[in-house]
C-alpha cells in the first residue's frame, strides 16, 4: 500500500517538541541512529537530534549485524569516548545484546544511556525486564514504551516505566491531537477490542482508502490491527495481533495468549514465539533460550508445559533455538523462524512414531526394553505397554487423532485410508502396533499431497470436545508443488578466487579458503564475518570443523592448520611435505585424522585428534592424491584413490595396507559407499567402477562421455523406484545420474538414469537439497557460471541462473535455513536462499 506522509512541517515540530520535553532532550544528547531509513522510527531519530542539536551516532549497514561490535560502539569501554545518551530499538534487537551485557553495561548506573525508548513489538515482560536492570534504575533512566502507526506519523503513545512489578500499558497520546477508539465486537464492549488511533492533523496519505472515502470526516480514524483491552482508570494494554487468532479444528485459539501462557513456565532469560503453520494447520512453538538444553531438559520443560495447557492449545511441535531472527527492521522475522522451524516430510510411520515418543513418552518396550519412561508398569504382565497399548490408552485423544491424520494423511494416495487411520487410532481394541503395521501397508505417495475432506465417524468424536465436530471435519488441503526460485541473500569479497568447497558447522556458520591466501567464518545467516585468518598461501582445500571452536584446513605451503572458526586465533599447525587439496578426514570415533597430500615422502598421515601426534604415515602409490579418503563404517579402514589410478584399502589403526587395486586413469573423484559391502570410484577418463569393499574387485563399470573431476555424490533409498542413485559432474558439459543395483558385495549394475546438459564442463561436485513439498534436487555449477536446478527423479530442469564468474567451487546446502553457499571465479563467496 503507497503510504504520503502529508503531515505539515509545523505540525512535525509540534510533535517533537512535545517528545523533547517529555525526554528532556537536550545539545548534550548524542543520539543513536540506527533504525533502517525504510522504517518510519528513524525520522524521529533524525528530527529530535536536528531540532535540539544533539549529536547523532550512525553505524554502517553492515555493522547492525554484529551486537558486540554496535555494542562496542555505542556503549565503548574508553573512558575517553562518549557513548550514546538516547536510544530507539524494537525488544527484539535489543535482546540481541543479551541479558548480561544489557545489566552491566546498557542499563547499569554508570552508562551514558538516559533514554531507552523500546516500540514496534509487545513490550518485554516484567519478569524479563528485572533480569536487566535493578529497580532504582528508573529513578536514573527514562524508559519507555512507545507505541503507534505509520499511518499516524510514527510515535503515538508513550509511557515512562515507573515499576518493574506492574504490567506496562501502552501509555497516554503523546499530543493532544491525538484520540483513541476501541471498536469491539460485542454491545457490551466487553473483554479485547481492535484500538483505532486518530487524528484531525496527524494523518498520512493513503490513496487506495483515502480516495474511495466520501466522508471527509474531521478526524481520521486508522486501524492499528492490535486486539488491546481497556480498563476502568482508561489505562490501555496490549493483547495480541489480531491476525494472531486462528481456528484450529473448530476451535478458535489465540496464538499471542498460548505464547504468554508458555512463558510464565519458562525461566526469566527464555522467549517464546507460537507460529501456526497454515498447510498443515500445525501450531509450532519456539523456545529461545542462551543456554542450550539436553534432551531430558526439554522432555521435562515441554511436558510442564503441556499439563499447563488447553488440548487445543496444545503446541504439535516444540523447537529449541539460540536467539530469534531479525529482520531488516529489528521486528522477530516470524517467516524466517517458521522455515527454520519447519520440519521436512517425514515417512508415515516415523510421525506417528515421534508423536507417541515425544508427546506421549510411549515406546515400543519389545525394542526398547531399557527405556528410562514409561506410561505403564511394564511389569505388569497383565497389562499391555509399549506398542500393544492403544491410541486412547497411550494417552492420544481425538483432538491428537486429527492432527495426526491430517498430517500422515497428506502422503495417502486413498481417502478410505485416511478415515480407516482415524478410526483405528481412537479403537481402544487395537493396538499401536497394528497402526503402524497398516501405515507400512498403505499405499502412500512420495511428495505430492492432495484435497479430500475427511470427516471423523460421529461416535468416533466425544460430545464434550467441541473442537472436533462433525462440522469442521477433517480437510486436508493440496499443496502443489510450487516453482523454486532462488534469492541472493548476501555475497562476500574475497579479493581472488573462490575454489574452495564450502563447509558449514552446525547450520550455523560457513567457512571457505580462496586462492587471496584469506580463509573466512562466516555467520551462516547474515554473512556477518566471525573470524578471518591469512595463510602463506592459496586455499584450495575444504574446512574440517572438529567443534565450534575448532577446525582445520590444508594449505598449498604443505601446513594443516587448526584454528578456532570463532576468532581466527591459530592453534596448531604441521608440516606435511606437500600440498594439501583434499578435505582433512576426521574418523568417525573422532580419534584420528587422515591427511592426503602432494607429499613426496609420504602422501598419507594420520595424526592423533586430541594432541596431533603422528600414528603412522605412508607412501600409496607414485603420484600425488587429490580425493578424500572414505571411510569404511565400524570397520577402522579407508578407501584412498590416487592420482596414479590406484586405489587402496588401508587399516586406521596402523596404516596396513589390507588390498590394493589399480586402474589405468588417474582418480580424481573422492569415492563413495553404495551400501556396506560396495562402493564406487571414478577414473578422470569417464570410468565409473562399482567395487566390492573387501576385495577391491571391480563388479561393474560405466562409461560416461568426457573427462570426471567432480566427486561422485550417492543417493540411497528410499528414493524413487528404491535404486541408489549416483550423481557427478563430467567436462562433457553433462551431469549424469545413474541407477545402481547392488548384492551383499557380489554383484552390481549401472544404467544411466539421466544426463542433463548444464551448457559449460562441470568441475564442482553436484549438490542433492532435500525441499518440500518438491522433494529431493540436484543443484550443478558450471564453469561458464552457470547454476542449474534439477529433479533428482528425472533430471528435469526446474530453475537456472549465471553468476558473472567461473565455478569450481563445490556448493554447501543448509537445509535448516534453505541456503545454498557457493564461491566464484569473481571473488566472492555467495548465499543463494530458496
């Protein structure tokens, strides 16, 4: 909607006058301007410093990602630099500083900060705002709670904290031009109303309502879309959105009231943040806490929850995170949070399975038998447990009963199915064990989902649950599969070229070296730098994280390097002989770290984890290696290919060498497992051998139609058709998929499934993203800059794009966060959002 602000300059000064005095702003403030110019606040943030000449204090863009450097800058530790006096913020980003830094530096008695003005969210709660300060920093302090619309040129009402144990209203019109409507729904004016602000002179130009209205009626009245509750003394107070009430089978439930009653369980320093996710009409919470909880702490705190709780306020999904994300405007970024939030389909029989474990605490004591929790005494041996209970008798109601339908009923292929599922899961005489059995018979389809109301039986629904009526049904909605399209979130420069495989760490953070000599961490999110490191010379080896707050990268100087991703702080560093290009392997105990290397002496080292001594080293072959090793699982070995075409099969305890094969071509492609017995490896000519893994013997091979750099990618089942898929890149201009059946090690066979023609030689190994509802993808880079996507099914292009630089750079896929991160011949590192 286009939005004039037709308030008159005289009027402007009229505002900011009266703010002014309220605030005793004065020539000794220096105020913070930091809110984005695209959001309304940042006028008020200009005009007072310009009409009181006050100073102002403005920050790069990118700064205003990183709470310790804007920290830093408005609150600095040098007695000798002024920090700010007056700041403006949204709750959410200034929680970003954390609770601690806010007590003892923001809101202490010795900080230069005098105003504290928090708008644009629901004001921090009372039991948060005593974590931040002490009570007689009000007496020191104004802070404040502003409150209003753009429509009505930015701050309308204001209230000054007096208390830290009384609810905070809204406040008061900062203006007496200022006036205030509740409309409410019922003639009683009883209960939630939507506030209306209006003015006869504060007022914006709104042409698509402003032209259609005829009235021209002295004061224009604005819906500010807030459900607010007002009380007798004319004291008014938040509730909720009121695009926060949503109907949840039949029933209407408030999302901003669940989200108050879930943090009066929760301890003084956690948030939480209720989402309702619309297709699959599921109600997500999400718990914001600094520390990060073991699975019994969240067990134990969800449950205490839910005994706290309505059944059709119950949340279908807790989600435990570290901080909440920010949009542009410093407001939670309620879209972002629910993607990361956002589960991925899951197999039928896995959902039912999660909800009787996590909601339920009911598992299957026949497999399970050491279980610490159970429903029922398993030593009773009159009385069914585990599986052999049913629904009811778990625990599971008919409110639960159709959450769960409607979720596994978006993969049934057959609508009887789905109400057969429902009646089965409230029969008190069957037990878990047939529902499961008859999910692993149904006939379910892979991605797609589909529109059928399905209607619960009547004697199926108790009288006294309302919100399972036989009126509002069960209706499960088709979500087709919509075009993909990618985004560029953020790029960064790295002064040469980026040939370096992306790593990531958690979801959370990226790392890539470039040939500038420079190895950058990154905030996987934001981009925001969060530690750089210069080596002696170019990085084409990709980052092994051991932990957050230690990795390590091979370097062209023949060094392997430890480093703390955090700060950039080096930590180790050892001499290999040669140049390191392949991944440092870390085992899979975590006990061992293998090095293959351009070494003359040795090209294989293995180092201890924990204090980096050599275990053994060895010589394979006569050429250099390139690929990473692959490990075989539970069986302390590896597979290494070399650049002389060999391949070997090494102990990991003592470097033995337990066979070795050899081929013609060199092997620049790192092999792959296709299933415990099997593996494949690939030639630079275009052969690609499928191995038996305790001989080495080749039981089936492929041509493809140019040269092979790339490492071979494998998809196993449950894929379409239940073939393991193998995915590469060829300079053929191609990215093949072939189909690969295998027998306990004794035979196996290729056929290609698809080729798909990029347009330029394919060097960086193709990426499979996993995004619903479309399934699984393959995302490919050429070397012209090209980057294609493409269905794992049946190659099938569904989106391309072309960077203005080369790509050698394999990409690094974040499923959490739908990123994709790939560097370029142009110098920059780039995040590419779905």
């Amino acid at each position: 909607m286009f939005l004039m602000n037709a308030l008159h300059p005289i009027l402007w000064h009229l505002v900011f006058s009266i703010a002014s005095q309220k605030l005793n702003i004065s020539m000794a403030d220096v105020i913070y301007l930091g809110t984005p110019c695209t959001f309304d606040p940042s006028i008020v943030e200009l005009f007072l410093a310009l009409q009181n000449g006050s100073a102002v204090l403005i920050s790069h863009y990118t700064m205003r990602e990183s709470p310790k450097r804007v920290l830093s800058a408005l609150f600095p530790t040098s007695i000798t630099t002024p920090g700010i006096t007056v700041l403006q913020m949204t709750p959410s980003l200034f929680r970003q500083f954390g609770a601690s830094a806010i007590r003892e530096r923001i809101l202490s008695s010795s900080s230069s900060l005098r105003v504290l003005l928090l708008g644009g969210e629901p004001f921090p709660s009372n039991v948060e705002l005593a974590t931040w300060m002490e009570p007689q920093i009000l007496l020191q302090k104004h802070i404040c709670n502003v409150y209003g619309i753009t429509e009505i040129s930015c701050w309308s009402m204001m209230h000054v904290l007096k208390s830290l144990h009384s609810r905070v209203p809204l406040g008061t019109p900062i203006d007496d031009q200022t006036v205030l409507a509740v409309h409410y729904e019922n003639k009683q004016k009883e209960g939630c109303g939507e506030l209306y602000l209006g003015s006869v002179t504060r007022r914006c130009y709104i042409p698509q309502v402003d032209d259609m209205d005829k009235k021209n009626a002295s004061i224009c009245y604005r819906a500010t879309g807030d459900l607010v509750r007002r009380f007798d003394d004319g004291s008014i107070f938040y509730e909720e959105r009121a695009n926060d009430v949503v109907k949840r089978a039949g029933t209407r439930i408030s999302l901003g009231l669940i989200t108050r009653k879930i943090e009066k369980c929760l301890h003084s320093s956690e948030l939480a943040a209720c989402l309702w996710q619309e297709e699959l009409q599921k109600l997500i919470c999400c718990i914001r806490c600094f520390e990060p909880k073991t699975k019994v702490q969240q067990r134990a705190q969800t449950f205490d929850i839910l005994s706290k709780l309505a059944c059709a306020e119950q949340p279908d999904r807790f989600v435990y995170l570290q901080h909440f994300p920010c949009d542009a405007h410093g407001k939670l970024d309620k879209k972002l949070l629910l993607k990361e939030c956002t589960l991925l389909a899951q197999p039928a029989q896995d959902i039912l399975k999660s909800f009787l474990h996590d909601r339920l605490e009911c598992v299957d004591t026949l497999n399970e038998r050491f279980a610490k929790k159970q429903r029922l005494d398993i030593n009773a041996t009159n009385n069914p447990s585990g599986y052999d209970l049913s629904f009811r008798q778990a625990g599971g109601t008919s409110f639960h009963a159709i959450t769960l339908c409607r979720e596994i009923g978006l993969q049934m292929c057959i609508d009887d199915e789905q109400r057969h599922l429902f009646e089965l899961l409230l029969d008190e005489n069957v037990p878990l064990r047939v529902v499961l059995s008859f999910l692993d018979t149904a006939k379910l389809v892979t991605h797609n989902t589909k529109l059928k109301p399905v209607e619960p039986p009547l004697d199926a629904i108790p009288a006294a649950t309302p919100s399972c009526s036989r009126a509002c049904g069960l209706v499960i909605t088709r979500v087709e599969q919509p075009a993909i399209h990618f985004q560029y979130h953020w790029k960064v420069n790295f002064s040469k070229c980026v040939d370096s495989p992306v790593a990531q760490y958690e979801g959370r953070y990226v790392a890539v070296g470039a040939h500038s000599k420079i190895l950058r961490t990154l905030d996987a999110l934001t981009g925001q730098e969060q530690s750089t490191l210069r080596l002696p010379d170019r990085i084409e080896c990709k980052v092994t994280f051991l932990s957050e707050q230690l990795a390590m990268v091979g370097c062209y100087d023949g060094c392997l390097y430890g480093f703390n991703p955090l700060t950039g702080e080096m930590v180790w560093n050892i001499d290999i002989g040669g140049m390191i290009k392949a991944q440092p392997f870390l085992s899979e105990d975590g006990a061992r770290i293998v090095i293959c290397s351009y070494a003359e002496d040795y090209n294989v080292m293995c180092l201890s984890t924990e204090r980096q001594q050599v275990l053994w080293c060895m010589r394979i072959g006569e050429k250099a290696i390139f690929a990473s090793p692959l490990e075989l699982p539970r069986q302390q070995a590896i597979i290494i290919c070399t650049l002389d075409g060999g391949y070997t099969r090494v102990s990991l305890l003592d470097g033995s060498v337990q066979w070795a094969k050899k081929c013609k071509q060199p092997m620049f492609a790192s092999p792959v497992l296709l299933d415990p017995n099997t593996f494949a490896c690939a030639e630079v000519n275009g052969q690609v051998h499928a191995c038996n893994v305790n001989s080495g013997k080749i039981l089936d091979s492929y041509a493809a139609e140019g040269n092979i750099f790339s490492a071979l990618v494998v998809r196993s089942p449950p894929t379409h058709m239940g073939h393991t898929f193998v995915l590469f890149g060829c300079i053929d201009h191609h990215v093949y998929c072939l189909r690969c059946k295998t027998t306990a090690g004794k035979s196996a066979s290729f056929e290609l499934h698809w080729k798909v023609d990029v347009g330029a030689s394919v060097y960086a190994t193709p990426t499979i993203l996993k995004i619903e509802p479309n399934g699984f993808l393959v995302f490919c880079c050429a070397t012209d800059g090209r980057v294609v996507l493409a269905n794992l099914s049946n190659g099938q292009i569904q989106w391309s794009d072309k960077l203005p630089g080369e790509l050698f750079s394999t990409p690094c896929y974040i499923e959490s966060l739908r990123r994709i991160y790939l560097g370029c011949r142009d110098n920059y590192l780039y995040c590419l959002g779905i």
